[in-house]
C-alpha cells in the first residue's frame, strides 16, 4: 500500500515486519545514525540486485510498518516480490534483514588512554555520589539496546549565548528538550569510592571492605596485601552486561591524609594504586570526599592530562547546587587546582559544572544561582539535573538509579551528560 508524500521525491509505504525485525533495524539505524527510510529503501535496491530471493524469514506475527521510499521503488519491489514468488512481508523480511547483514552494528571506540573523571566538591551535600553512580551507569549500558535520552540542545544554547527567559532568568528548567532513544555507550567503567564515609558503594548494594585488610588506602600508603583488581566488584544489572564495577570504600580513608604525608610523591599515590587495573577499564571515575587535604590532591593529579592524551578526555567534573554555598566551595576547590597547576606544572582540565537537585519552583535564589552558574563559560554548565525522588528512592532500596528508573527523568539527564562529556 503507498500513498502520497509530503516529500516531493517519496511515497509512504505500508506494509508488515515482525516485532523483533523491526526493533533490531531501530537499533542498528540508531547505532549508525541512518534513518529507518534509507535504510530500507537501500536494503529493497539491495534485494532487488540478487540474482534470486535469499533465504526466507519467519514473519509470525507481523505487525504494521510504514516508511517512505522514493517514487516508484514499492511498485518496482513489488513486481520483483511477485517474480520471485514471495509475498511482498517476505519479501520486504528479506530486504531488511539483507541491511542488517551489510551494516554490522559498530564497535564500541575505545580509548587510547582510560579516561579519568574526577567528581568533586569541597561542599558535602550537593549529590557528587549520585552523580559519580549515575554517569558511569549511563556509560556502561548496553550499546544493543536504546535508551530515552534528553538531548540538551537548549542548554547548549544557553550557555552559548546567555538566552533568557521571562523575568531575566534562563528557562533552560521549563522548556522541554528533545527526547531520543539512542543505543547505550558500552563503556568498560571503574567506580572509585574515594570517600570514607563510603555512600557510593552503599548506595549501589554493596559492602565496605573491612577495616583491618587490603583496601585503597593501603595500596596508596604503599602496604598492599594484594592485587588492588581482588578487591574490585561488579555492579549487577543485565543494562551493564559486566561492564561496571566499583571498587569499594573502607573507613580506613578517614587516616588517608596522615599516612600520606610520609608517603613520597604522595600526590601520585592514588596513580600508582590504580596503574595495575587501568589497562582493563575505559572510563574510572573517582567519587571525591568533601575535602581539601592530600587526598584531594591525589585526586586532581590523578585526573591531569597524560601525554599522547586528547583534550577534555579526563579531568575535574564539579558538582554544584544552585545556591550560594556551593559557589565558595567551588571557590576554594578551584584555587587548589589552580595551585597544582602551577606548583607542578600540571595540565588539569575541567570537564564542566553540573548543576544538581535543581528546582526552579524554589524562587529568585535557584534561578538566579542557575544564572550565575551558566555565566561561567570554564568550566561550562555541562548538565543541569532535576531535585526529583527517584535518586532517593533508589538509593532507599540500594539499587543502580539505571536499574530502579531507567526511564525517570534524572537517568535521561544523566545519559545527557555522559555523552556530553564523553
């Protein structure tokens, strides 16, 4: 069945496809970034070409699927459906399946050199937990799958240009942003619980180590008991395959500072710790304490740009709430970093500000706060995540946000800002 286009050069076609035909041809279109119509329409000029119809397809349960081809190919398939002696849902099977043979899905491009992303704030409370958890949730899920993402085309706008909304304020929080189902990153991705009260590792199901054995500290004091990859575990979740995992904190860390002051070179201690598993992740992310000492230092070493390294590939992501406290701890977290830039002439970068927990219904202080965070144009508002109460119940039953709400409105922000920075 055809009908006329509002595309001066094509038609809309109706016909049938099994379920799971037709969502392997969404996701594979997804993956390649090709619309469903030209794939079709390539995969019917590909059929037509063979010299006879190729094996059959089992259509059961076929169900409707329109598209829009150029003038004169559906009936030009059509005849060669009837010439081949199969039905034009067959035919049509053959047709897409002989796409998906010729345009294997990619494969994931790994990184030269893992990828560091130092999550941090001086200021406890503003949700650097959530954000480290949710950021390498989105860079784990599964490339094979889609997944709704919040395309932040105006944010992006915003931060360009500084456009307002009513009131002179930016209304990046009331206009809706493109939604689009995109297949997951599947990135290899390490979790670091840096910090000793251990939130992050809680907050995904799993157990602090135990005092008294091998942990990360120990590893950075130069006292290891063993491999640092014996203490590393996986994160559960089928949208991960076994691509997350999280090395677990230990309250041992609360002493971190001291035995590091004896430690030589310590600012590299945490490098050295991590060096022997690096080879084995893509992406590690470190969930940062609320502190200024030796251990933070480790931290921002940890994430400066190593040679034969791309710009903006690692570095400090900073997480920030839109009121007034955050600004001073952003403050004195950016003197430090600027203090190890020059005293050992490091490259630190910042891979940007997200603004988290944001409601604007709280009045003239979060909106205007949001205001002056988007001023900054380095590091830029890279992610503005919405205060709403599936962080907290998924935290409450210590389950993965991805895998508690994996369509909520934080998970789709959050898929937003790992694509942002990756």
């Amino acid at each position: 069945m055809t009908s006329p286009s509002s595309q001066s050069d094509r038609e809309k076609v109706v016909s049938k496809l099994p379920p799971w035909l037709r969502q392997e041809l969404k996701i594979r279109t997804a993956q390649l970034r090709v619309d469903i119509q030209d794939a079709v329409h390539q995969g019917i000029a590909q059929w037509s070409a063979l010299a006879s119809a190729p094996a059959p397809v089992d259509t059961s349960g076929a169900e409707s699927f329109s598209t829009w081809l150029p003038s004169g190919q559906w009936e030009s398939f059509r005849s060669g459906a009837k010439d081949r002696g199969v039905s034009l849902i067959q035919g049509l099977a053959q047709a897409v399946r002989l796409w998906l043979e010729t345009n294997p899905a990619p494969t994931v491009q790994r990184p030269s050199v893992v990828r560091r992303i130092v999550v941090c704030n001086q200021k406890g409370g503003v949700g650097k937990t959530a954000i480290t958890a949710g950021t390498a949730e989105a860079l784990a899920e599964d490339p094979e799958t889609l997944h709704p993402v919040r395309i932040a085309r105006q944010l992006a706008r915003l931060t360009a240009t500084g456009d307002e909304g009513d009131g002179g304020q930016p209304d990046t929080a009331t206009t809706p942003l493109d939604l689009e189902d995109l297949p997951g990153l599947g990135m290899r991705v390490l979790l670091v619980d840096f910090d000793p009260q251990g939130h992050l590792t809680k907050q995904l199901g799993q157990q602090p180590l135990p005092i008294g054995g091998d942990s990360l500290t120990c590893h950075m004091a130069g006292e290891a008991k063993g491999p640092l990859a014996d203490l590393i575990v996986p994160v559960p979740g089928d949208r991960f395959g076994d691509r997350l995992h999280i090395l677990p904190a230990c309250t041992d860390a609360f002493l971190l500072d001291v035995r590091l002051s004896t430690v030589r070179a310590r600012e590299a201690a945490l490098e050295r710790a991590l060096s022997p598993v690096e080879s084995d992740y893509d992406v590690i992310l470190i969930d940062c304490p609320p502190s200024l000492g030796l251990s933070m230092d480790a931290a921002i070493y940890y994430g400066r740009r190593r040679d034969n390294e791309q710009p903006g590939a690692s570095g400090a992501l900073i997480v920030v709430q839109a009121e007034d406290s955050s600004a001073d701890a952003y403050d004195l977290l950016t003197s430090q970093i600027n203090d190890l830039r020059d005293d050992l002439s490091l490259d630190i970068g910042y891979l940007g500000l997200v603004v988290n927990l944001y409601d604007g219904r709280r009045g003239y202080i979060a909106t205007s706060s949001l205001q002056a965070w988007m001023d900054i144009k380095d590091p830029r508002v890279v992610a503005i995540v919405p205060d709403l109460k599936e962080q907290r119940e998924a935290v409450r039953v210590k389950q993965p946000l991805f895998v508690y709400a994996p369509r909520g409105d934080q998970a789709v922000a959050l898929r937003a800002l790992a694509r942002e920075i990756s």
